[in-house]
C-alpha cells in the first residue's frame, strides 16, 4: 500500500469540505495523514518512501495521502502551507494537527501514536 494522491474534489468527498474549514467535520472512516508537497522539494523527496512505509504498516489504521501543492494551490491555500513538507495529522474525533518539515520514521511513527491512535 502506498500513499495516495487526492486531487481537490477527491479531498472534498474523502477528508474534509475545504470551503469549510472553520467547522472542520472529517468525513474519514479512520484517522489520516495527509502530506502537501511538491515534485520539486527534496525534503519531499525524501519523506515520500517514509510515508509509503507508513501506508502499508497502518494499512487498515491509518489513511495516508498526498497533496502536490502546484497542481492543488487551493488546497493548499485553504491549510495556510507556507512551507512543505507539511504534515496533516487528522484523528477521528478531534481537529488536526500540523507539523511542517520533514521527519524521520520514528518521529512519524510517534505522531502517528500520538496524534492519531
């Protein structure tokens, strides 16, 4: 399994309405992580085999997916990204919650429990 890339409308039926946001409601069956990032970035780079390790590890758990923030701006827009990679940690019941730059599979692996399980 690996990370999957949502396109806007995709977004808006499989996480969150972005014209929305203010009264966050996930549409998520379990909780997600969802990566903004760009083709471009090398930290990006870097963090994409992490978090498709993430993906088949949390198969089932955890829904992993990617945003490319040239091609979905409004997206991006939407969350305030400034810088990427951004990291979208979003639990079930609760608001999510942001962290900016890339990180390790343990860091990750943290998040994730901490965050998100």
């Amino acid at each position: 399994m690996k990370a999957k890339h949502l396109n806007f409308d995709e977004f808006a039926t499989s996480v969150a309405n972005p014209h929305n946001l203010s009264n966050w409601e996930f549409l998520g069956d379990k909780p997600a992580i969802v990566d903004f990032y760009a083709s471009w970035c090398g930290p990006c780079k870097m963090l994409a085999p992490v978090l498709d390790d993430v993906a088949s590890e949390y198969d089932g758990k955890v829904d992993v997916y990617k945003i490319d923030v040239d091609k979905e701006p409004a997206l991006a827009n939407a969350f305030k990204v400034r810088s990427i990679p951004t990291l979208l940690f979003i639990p079930r019941e609760k608001l999510p919650v942001i962290s900016r730059g890339a990180m390790s599979k343990s860091d990750l692996v943290e998040a994730i429990n901490t965050h998100l399980l």
